[in-house]
C-alpha cells in the first residue's frame, strides 16, 4: 500500500479523493497535509489550474517522508457567460476569506437575468501527483453542466448546490456519493490517473 499525502488544507477533498481511491481498487491511502502538520502557506497566484496545482504539491513535497508521494488538485467552475470565470479564482470568488456561501451568491447575482439556455458551465479538476523518486504527472477531468437559479441538495460542497451536470435534473448536492463519483470532474481526473498509474 502507497500513502499519497494530499497538498490540500480542504477536509471535503480529502474525504472525495480518499473515497475515489478506495472504490477505485489501487492500492493507495490517501492522506490529508494535517497528518504532516498541516499545508504549508501557498499563494495561489500562478493564473492556472497546472501552476496553482504545482505550487501546492511542491510545496507539500518538501515535508513528507521518504518513499510517499503528493497529489496536489487544483479546481473550479468555468462559466460561459463569465468568460470563464470565476475558473482558478473559484474558491476565492467572493475574497479571500474563501467563503463558499459567499462565493454562491456572488455567482447568482453574477448570472441574474442570464436565461436558462446561457448558463452552460463545467468544473474542471487538475491533479498534480509527484511520485516518491521525483516524477511529476498531471491528470484532468471536466463534468458539463450549467448553473440553476436556486441552491439544491444538503451533499456536496461548494458550486455543487447550483450546479447541474449534462444528462441529470439534480444538482450535485442531490447526488449520493457513488453517483457524484462516476460522474464528477474530479472523478474523471482520478481515473485518468489511476488508468496511468495502475
């Protein structure tokens, strides 16, 4: 069994990729930067997923025992009547505090008076691994969806009250946990890894 340490202070995404890990079969326990501690001070100011990513992983890198890897993911909501946005400003959406009730209603009122049809959007995941001997590889996944006009479902976290993916009527909120799991974006950059590393 490998441990992966996580270069991440959020105790959800530890828990989802933890939980993908398991269900997945490879044989890794993932653990959160806490048990080492906890995450260093990263400013995630590289402009992009792949830098923010790498910052954090290398970051972590530096503190974990021999022989163990670092995955470090890097994700957001990409909008298409945001241009993009809020993308890798995400989690930070509505300022620094990081706030992610804060973040909602920034977005909502962002999008107030876009019509239904104009509300396209995915979440897009980057997982950034360096393996115990150096090597650094990187994994994507992206989930199509747009964004409803009111927060559905107690599950998830984040966007995911708002966000409904193509092909379902529920947000990811009203999901169970298995089915966010085949279908979510960091879902599909945990298999692409594990596709590649296996």
């Amino acid at each position: 069994m490998r441990t992966v340490y996580l270069a991440s202070g959020n105790a959800h995404k530890a828990q989802e990729l933890a939980a993908l890990a398991a269900a997945s079969g490879l044989p890794w326990t993932i653990e959160s930067a806490r048990a080492l501690g906890g995450m260093p001070n990263v400013i995630e100011d590289a402009g992009t997923f792949e830098g923010n990513a790498a910052k954090k992983a290398r970051a972590l890198r530096a503190k974990v025992p021999a022989g163990t890897g670092v995955l470090a993911d890097d994700s957001g909501l990409c909008v298409a009547a945001l241009d993009g946005g809020p993308g890798v400003e995400s989690a930070y959406y509505a300022g620094p505090q990081g706030d992610p009730a804060a973040n909602r209603l920034k977005l909502l009122a962002a999008l107030a008076g876009v019509p239904e049809g104009r509300r396209e959007a995915y979440f897009f995941c980057l997982l950034f691994l360096i393996e115990p001997h150096g090597t650094e590889r990187i994994f994507t996944g992206r989930c199509d969806g747009r964004i409803i006009e009111e927060m559905k479902g107690a599950g998830g976290f984040g966007y995911d009250p708002m966000f409904v993916p193509a092909g379902e009527n529920r947000t990811l909120a009203e999901l169970s946990e298995a089915e966010k799991n085949r279908l979510s974006h960091r879902a599909l950059a945990w298999k692409a890894l594990v596709d590649k590393v296996r």
